[in-house]
C-alpha cells in the first residue's frame, strides 16, 4: 500500500455492497477488500459494521427510500442506489452518527462513485426517507418480511412453522452474536487460556460446556498471539453441544461427513485426545484447505482430510463408532451471522431436503452396531430437522433417538422425544437442531 492513501471506509463499504449484489459472498468480499485496504482497526471495524448492518437491514431500508423515488430502487445505477442504502442505514442505526453526517458523507460518497449528477436527489431523498414512516402491509408475511428484513418466502417458512413466535425469533436476529470459542485441550485448559487471554486484554466468560468460552474486547481475533499458537479455533456454543452430544471418545473411529470449514471436525479430535482415526469429508476440493490449515494450527494429527460426496456410498466407511451427520440447510437460524441468508428464495429447499436425508441414510450405513450419530443442522426449518430424521426412523428401526445432553444446557430449547432446537430468541445461540441416534443392530 506504499504511496497509496487508504480508502475511506464508507467506500469500501460501498464496494463491498456492490459486489455482494453482483454475487458475491459478503464475508469473502468484504475480508478481500480489508485485508487490502491499509485501513486503520477503527475504520475497518466501521466498513465492517456498514456493510454488514447495509446488508441486515436491506429490505426495510428500500421499503423507506421507494415512496421518495421517482422509479424503482432497482432501477437506480448500483452506486447511486448503495450510497442511498448505506446513508439511510447510518441516519436510522447508528446513533454515534449525525444524520447531517450521514447526508453529507452520503452526497461525498455519490460524487467519488461517478454518479455526481444524482447528488442532490440523494440528499433530498435520505432527508425525507428519514422521517416518520407508517407503512401498510397486505399481509403478516410481507410486514414481518419488511419489519425484519427478510424476503417473504423466509417470513412464511418462520410463520407457518413457529406462529406468533416467529417475530420473536426475526426480532433475536438483528441481536449481535457473542464471539464463542472451543478450547483447544490438546494444548492447554480453560484455566490456563482465560489467563492467557487476559494478559492480551481479552476478558472470558465461562459457558455452560466447560471448554466454551465467550469472549469479550477481542478485537481481530486472527492477530491474538494465542490464536496463532492455536490455542482455540471459533465455534459457536450450539455448534460444540453437537459435538458434546457425539460423545468421541479416544482410540475410536470417527466419521464427519460435512466437515468443511472443520470446526466440528476439530472438536472432535480434541475429544479424542488425538487418538484413534477421524475422517474429515467434504464434497468440494476447495474447501479442503480450509480443514488442513485448522488441523495444521491446533496439532491435530488423528484426523485424514478427504474429498468425498456425503450423498454417495462409500464402502470404505464402515464399522464407524461415531458417525456426524452435519448436513447442508437453508441456514435459518445464522441470520444474525450471514445477512445473504435472509433474502432466499427457498426455491431449492425440496432439492435440499432430498440431500440432507441421502447423507444421513450414509452416515447411518457407516455406523457400526452399538454406534452413535448425530444429526445437525443450523437452521430452525422442522421439516428439514424433526422432519427428516422421523422420516429416517420410520424406515430403519434398528436405530433409536438418545437423550444425550442435560436439560440444564438446554433451557429454552425446544425438545421433541430427544431431538433439539436451539431457538437464538431464548437460547442466545444460533438457531441450531440436533438429534442423537444409536444403532442397536
């Protein structure tokens, strides 16, 4: 970045938006841009939280602009349209700053995209857009799809599933997620990384699994020297009571099927003690790295990294004594963590489900009698959780649901005969299902 100055970060924000809505993955678009950009933390924590909170709230904020265009929002040059979305999004959500600030920077933000001639109509339109807004909705799913930002298929998904109770969940989903932790137990204990931390200035707090921490004031967590040293990967608390629900133990023989970015994966191996054979799978080669790399980091040296189609039989996979069934979903219950996620069309939920009940049918057939599995998902979808596992029971009565986790770590979750939903608005996780089976012959 020599000679060059940094972008503002209102720019950067402004071209992360645009590549998002030419298709990009906000997450990957907007690391590509930070790590490039020269910007300070502050200002990088600010392009963060624009870009991020842009994309939340996508839908309410061009449900206010549209009354006060004179055509549709889609209709607009992309860079007209992003500066208007990122300026309404500052005067509404962000207190620390001015709305004459967010105008004014709005306008600014406008000239340097190239689109000086739409200037003034985007200050004119953020002043009014601003104001008091009583909108009128044709019915519940549009005005919780407009209310939560969500698109109407997602809004009649949480509708007919949960009821009154799914503005309650729309509602947790704009919360911020707490920074949870695994610690890494091949290499020290919550005792000895707590005070590790605390000399890098993170402060912890114990959750209800002994080795979950939550972290607060970590900043950019990759730069931690403890992160470095692979002390602890991220992982939700949902996440890990999946892992907790498996039950590894060392010297077994363990199969996670999805296993891509590999945080389960390396739980798991902690459980083992690094003892025994893990096999880490995914269907795309890509991905792969990213569970080497996670491995390489944390010393994990049970585990065989493969490319393999869970929906696929493979014979080699047999007389498994665990068996995670971590299936690809729609996603529902991380809103709060990937805003792409709240404007599905759902159009490929049948396709999907199809998907989740082949991998689950070839997990079962790798399992050996006596064996466990666990059915996971991230998503609060019951057709694509109770759904297909009764669907699965139905057919194979060799195998029976297990209560596997205590009703103390599971207050506020819905439970149906042992099978697990935490809800984010009750639990203060992600929205995360979990079933445990065995096999009994």
């Amino acid at each position: 970045m020599s000679g060059r100055r940094p972008p503002q970060p209102r720019a950067l924000a402004a071209k992360a938006l645009i590549r998002v809505e030419r298709g990009g993955y906000a997450n990957l678009v907007l690391a590509g841009l930070l790590r490039e950009s020269g910007l300070s933390a502050r200002d990088r924590a600010f392009a963060s939280r624009l870009t991020y909170g842009t994309l939340e709230r996508l839908r309410t904020l061009d449900a206010r602009l549209t009354p006060f265009l004179k055509k549709p929002i889609r209709r607009l040059d992309p860079e007209v349209r992003t500066a208007l979305r990122l300026g309404l999004y500052q005067m509404l959500y962000m207190d620390a700053v001015p709305d004459a600030a967010a105008v004014s920077e709005s306008v600014k933000l406008t000239r340097s995209l190239g689109k000086s001639s739409a200037a003034g109509m985007v200050n004119a339109v953020l002043r009014r857009a601003a104001g008091e807004w009583h909108p009128s909705f044709a019915d519940e799913t549009e005005r919780l799809g407009v209310r939560y930002s969500v698109s109407d298929p997602v809004a009649k998904l949480l509708l007919d599933s949960w009821g009154a109770r799914a503005e309650q969940i729309l509602a947790a989903s704009f919360e911020t997620p707490s920074m949870t932790i695994r610690v890494n137990t091949l290499r020290t204990d919550a005792e000895g990384l707590s005070a590790r931390l605390s000399q890098e200035g993170v402060r912890t707090e114990q959750t209800l699994l002994r080795d979950a921490l939550v972290l607060h004031g970590a900043g950019e967590i990759t730069a931690l020297p403890s992160f470095g040293e692979g002390l602890f990967h991220v992982q939700g608390l949902a996440s890990q009571m999946a892992v907790t629900a498996l039950a590894p133990e060392p010297g077994q023989r363990v199969l996670d099927l999805c296993a891509a970015p590999g945080g389960k994966s390396a739980t798991i191996a902690q459980w083992m003690n690094n003892s025994g054979t893990l096999y880490s799978c995914d269907a795309a080669e890509s991905r792969l790295p990213l569970i080497r790399s996670l491995f390489e980091r944390l010393g994990i040296r049970c585990g065989e990294v493969l490319c393999r189609d869970g929906t696929r039989r493979e014979p080699a996979f047999a007389e498994m004594d665990r068996v995670l069934c971590d299936v690809p979903c729609s996603g529902l219950g991380v809103l709060a963590k990937k805003p792409d996620i709240r404007y599905k069309d759902l159009a490929d939920l049948p396709k999907l489900i199809q998907t989740q009940r082949e991998i689950l049918e070839n997990g079962a057939l790798a399992l050996r009698a006596g064996g466990r599995l666990v059915y996971s998902t991230c998503t609060i979808n019951p057709e694509e959780n109770e759904g297909v596992v009764l669907d699965f029971l139905a057919r194979h009565p060799a195998f029976r649901l297990m209560r596997t986790l205590p009703e103390s770590w599971t207050q506020g979750a819905q439970e149906h005969n042992g099978m697990i939903t935490f809800l984010p608005d009750t639990t203060q996780t992600d929205g995360f299902f979990v079933a445990t089976l065995e096999r009994l012959w």
